[in-house]
C-alpha cells in the first residue's frame, strides 16, 4: 500500500492523500518517510501552485503512531527527542513549502494529525469532523509545535482549553472559533477546497509565492513590512505576469499567467 497518494492536475493544482484508512491515517514511520520525500519534490517542483493535502477514508489523521512506544519499551531521553525531533520536523516540512497549502480536514483531525492541518496556510474542514489535541490525556506533553500552532491560529485561551482539558471542536464551532477557515457539509468539502485551490492556482504564481513568504515573516512593525515589500513588489512589476495581469484586466478576460 502506498501510504502517500498525490495526484497532480493541469492547472497546478497537486491533491496529497494520506492513506492508511485502515488506521485512521496515523502517521506510520513508511507514511512520515513518503511525506519527506513527497514535500522535497513538491519544493523543486516548478510546475505546482497550489498543495491540497487531506485523508483517505473517514480520517484525516488520528496523529503519530505511537504503538511502538508499547512494543519497544521505554528509550532513554536523548534517543526519544531525537526520534520526534526528526518526526516533527519532516511533518511540518509542508510549512517550508513557497506554494500555498490546504487542510481538507475530512474527519477527525487529532494530536499531531490536528498540527499539520493547522500547518497549513488555509484549513477547511467538514461540519461534523472532530479536531482535538488529547495529548495530555494519554500522559504526553503536546508536540508537533501544538503549543505554537495551536495559539497562532486562534488564540491562547482556545489554544489552553484544548490542550489543557481536551476539549472537542466541530468543524462547524471550529469554524465559529477561528480555528479553521470555514466549514461545509462533509460531502461538499472536496468540491469546494478544488475550487479554492484552483482559484488559488490561477493567480500569478510569483506574487503568490511571494505573498505567503511575506505572510510567513510576522513582520516586527509597520516599517519591516514596508521594507519587504518594497522589495518584493518591484520583482512582480518585472515579470511578464504582471503585463499578462494588467492586459487581461483591460480586455475583460481571464489573465493566463506562466509564473515569469
């Protein structure tokens, strides 16, 4: 079983399915190391502009595989920061990525699995998907950068609640709390994320692309982010995008930009 399925379409946009519905995608040593490899291709790859990423089945993803912490015992610290470090890490690849990214949170989106959603740049989910981080439940401190994700995208005292107590969000009071972007019915959730994406994907890819690396740097202050983009904004007025852009809109029709 391919644990990773990614499907491209022609115009940019790539779906990454993960796909262990057996297990309710949770992220298996083979799952975590056919994302690294998927992530490092979508980086170099020129001709994506836009990253969907939800799961097979009724999931999205139950979190980290932890069922070798039963069957191996208990390692020594050292060896245990190093493995979750790098789990961590080749996860939240996806936030290195210059393209834009979706979560089509399908279903349940826990612990670690509720992270990478989070990761994303825009997260739509089903009305009745269940998001929760029950770290502290099972005796484990939060991790996958829960305690930063998690304030970031809605606020500390949400953030506190649901690491702290448990608590359960909806898709539909996730969206009502600003912890995700908006929801749908679940059987209409794909139809309108390929929607998004494609509109997403039909932008000019390099003010795109250049418009999430500015989203991504929290400008300190007003000045840092007149400094970037007084930078960032000539590159686009250089670019044959930008010709295409401002003809199209003068003509009344759909600009077809090339990302140069």
């Amino acid at each position: 079983m391919d644990e990773i399925l990614v499907d491209r379409t022609d115009d940019g946009v790539v779906l990454v399915t993960l796909n262990r519905p057996d297990m309710r995608n949770a992220m298996t040593d083979a799952m975590t190391a056919r994302w690294r490899a998927t992530m490092a291709d979508l980086a170099a790859d020129r001709e994506a502009r836009c990253l969907v990423v939800t799961g097979a089945g009724s999931a999205f993803s139950s979190g980290g595989d932890l069922s070798w912490l039963g069957e191996r015992g208990v390692e020594p610290v050292p060896q245990l920061r190093d493995r979750m470090l790098a789990f961590y890490r080749d996860w939240l690849a996806i936030t290195e990525l210059e393209i834009p990214t979706i979560a089509a949170v399908n279903g349940p989106a826990v612990g670690a699995g509720l992270c990478l959603a989070l990761a994303c740049d825009l997260v739509y989910a089903a009305d009745d998907a269940k998001l929760l981080a029950p770290f502290t439940s099972l005796g484990l401190h939060p991790g996958m950068a829960a305690t930063y994700l998690l304030p970031r995208r809605a606020g500390v005292g949400l953030a506190r609640e649901m690491l702290l107590t448990g608590r359960i969000l909806s898709g539909s009071d996730a969206e009502v709390k600003g912890l995700v972007n908006q929801s749908f019915p679940k059987n209409d959730l794909m139809s309108h994320v390929r929607d998004i994406a494609t509109k997403i994907a039909q932008n000019a890819p390099i003010a795109t692309r250049l418009t999430k690396v500015a989203m991504n740097q929290d400008h300190q202050d007003l000045e840092a982010a007149l400094r970037w983009e007084s930078l960032a904004q000539p590159v686009t007025m250089a670019s044959a995008d930008m010709i295409e852009g401002l003809a199209a809109h003068r003509e009344r029709r759909v600009p077809k930009f090339t990302g140069s």
